[in-house]
C-alpha cells in the first residue's frame, strides 16, 4: 500500500569532521519505499552528544561521505513499500538506532546505524527497513518519542539488559546530567530502586 509522496523533501547532509558549518540543507526528489520498506514523515529530531562527535570526526563508528544526519526521531508512516506488515500508513513511529540489530548480542553485522553509516532522520521525509520501526504510544508527543531511540534505550539496557536487573530496594548510582543519566534515573525509581545522582567530575571514593 503506497500512498503519494511529496514532490521534493529538504534533507541536511553533512561530512563527518566538517562540523556545523559544514551542514548544507537541499532539496531533492523522495525515494519511493522497496521492498521490506517504508516512508516516514519526520516530525521531530533529538539531539544528542553523539551528533557532535559526528559533526567533529571523532565518531567511534564509520559515517558515510554525505551523510543525512541524527539518528533519534520521530514520525508518520506515509507510504509503504511492498510486503511491509508490521506498519501502515497513518502510524506513529520512531526508529531503532541500529536497523538490523533485531535481538541478541551486538555483533559487526549489525553495526551500521543510522546518522552514521546510514543515513539519519534530519530530513522531511527518511526511507526505513520495517523491522527498524517501533510504534509510538498514544501518550507521547512525537518530541517526547523523539528523544527515546538512544539515550533512553541506552539507560533502559543498562539497568536491565544483564543478569537479573535493576530489583526494588537495589541502589543506582548516575553522574551528570546528560541524556542517558535523566533517563536512568527516571526508569531506575520506576523500577522501584534509590538514585544517587552526582555531578560530572566527582571522585568517587572506592
């Protein structure tokens, strides 16, 4: 099921190490979703430290010459490609950082990221493979989703992804106040845990 695309998208692209002079905003044609694909409106972008690191060429992962950037966002589905089923259009969405990594430990094969290697979500209009895509519930803003997909997932994991996780009464310790710290403390009261935040450049006693 496809539905009309727009007639031309604006997109910011940029070369990792040019920094944020370097981004140049144009206007080309959308690419119609292939196989296993789908369009998504972007309706908002989160910025994170991790886009500076880009901007700066100081990336720990490889970033393609060109690159539309940003990995965390939000959007609509406005057209599918085919054998799509797991979305349609009209849906909310956000995108997983990593495509192709669907469960499992992080191997090489599941590297390539979006903002970085692939393109990202600072355009009007991205192209997405089906199983990147996660709903957006009902009670988020596209600006709250938007801010999920890397520093929240992040948080997320590292109080639960191993061993038995974060358990009621358990002590979390967060430093500073970037993204994936708010978050953790956030996720670790709801998990029902005490928080001890402090502020970066604290020595800690061990």
């Amino acid at each position: 099921m496809t539905a009309t695309l727009p007639s031309s998208v604006r997109s910011y692209h940029v070369n990792s190490g040019d920094g944020i002079d370097g981004l140049s905003l144009r206007t080309h044609e959308p690419r119609t979703p292939g196989i296993g694909e789908v369009a998504v409106a972007v309706h908002a972008v989160s910025l994170s430290f991790r886009e500076l690191l880009v901007l700066r060429g100081q990336y720990v992962l490889p970033v393609k010459p060109d690159v539309i950037p940003v990995s965390d966002g939000a959007g609509q589905v406005i057209a599918v490609g085919p054998g799509v089923q797991r979305v349609r259009p009209g849906d909310r969405v956000t995108a997983a950082l990593f495509p192709q990594w669907l469960d499992g430990p992080l191997e090489p094969a599941y590297l390539p990221q979006l903002g970085g290697s692939l393109d990202g979500l600072l355009t009007e209009l991205a192209v997405l493979p089906e199983q990147a895509l996660v709903p957006v519930p009902e009670h988020l803003s596209y600006a709250e989703a938007a801010t999920l997909p890397c520093a929240a997932v992040t948080a997320w994991n590292a109080l639960t992804g191993d061993g038995p996780g974060i358990q009621p009464g358990h002590t979390v310790l967060t430093i500073g106040s970037g993204g994936v710290p708010l978050f953790a403390v956030q996720l670790a009261k709801l998990l029902g845990a005490r928080v001890i935040g402090v502020p970066p450049g604290i020595r800690l006693g061990v």
